[in-house]
C-alpha cells in the first residue's frame, strides 16, 4: 500500500488530517486516492533507504536482505513479523516505527 503526504487539508467523516501528515489513504478507493494526487491535494511519498537514515546503517542493512529497503517499506511491515526477523521486542519496532515517521512528517508551521 502507497503512502502519500497530505498537501491540503483533507477531512474524513469529523477527522481532519492537516498538510504535511502521512497517510496511507486505506478508507480510499484506489481511483479515489488517484483524484487527490490529480488534484495535488496529496502526492505519493518518495521515502528514503534506510542505511540512509542517522542511526539505521546497520538495522538498515539487515533489513535489505528481507526485502525491506526503503522507509515505507519497514513502515508497513508488520510489527510482530519486524520483532522476529530483527530479534527485537514488538513494542521497540513500534518505537522505531514512531520514529521514522516522525522523520517523514513536516511539522505545522508556528503562528507568528
């Protein structure tokens, strides 16, 4: 499943998910989802390799030989499977999940 940076504010039932969030789009039809990458109101998210990330050369490298080489890829990985293959606990994946994501997230700007 792609994810896509939100570029204009989008609103899903009372939920609203601000620019610069990720999201992977799931509630959408993939045609749907292809109307608001038209619209530019969100765009597909080029994630970076791990061994590219400070800190994940090493994890990274492990990961690649999995399959998991990109950031998206280890955030829709599936945590349990993640803990195994990385003899980790399932709860330090989801810290690492965390993590990344926060790298990909463009912070809302201050009111100034």
């Amino acid at each position: 499943m792609a994810l896509y940076r939100v570029l204009k504010p989008l609103s899903r039932n009372e939920k609203r998910i601000e620019a610069g969030q990720i999201t992977a789009l799931a509630w959408l039809k993939p045609e749907q989802a292809a109307v608001l990458v038209e619209r530019r109101a969100v765009s597909r998210l080029a994630t970076p390799p791990l061994v590219e990330l400070p800190g994940w050369e090493r994890r990274g490298k492990r990961l690649d030989r999995l399959g998991i080489v990109t950031a998206e890829d280890f955030l829709e990985a599936d945590d349990e499977d993640m803990a195994l293959e990385m003899r980790a606990r399932v709860n330090t994946v989801a810290k690492w999940k965390r993590e990344i994501h926060s790298w990909l997230v463009i912070p809302p700007e201050r009111g100034g």
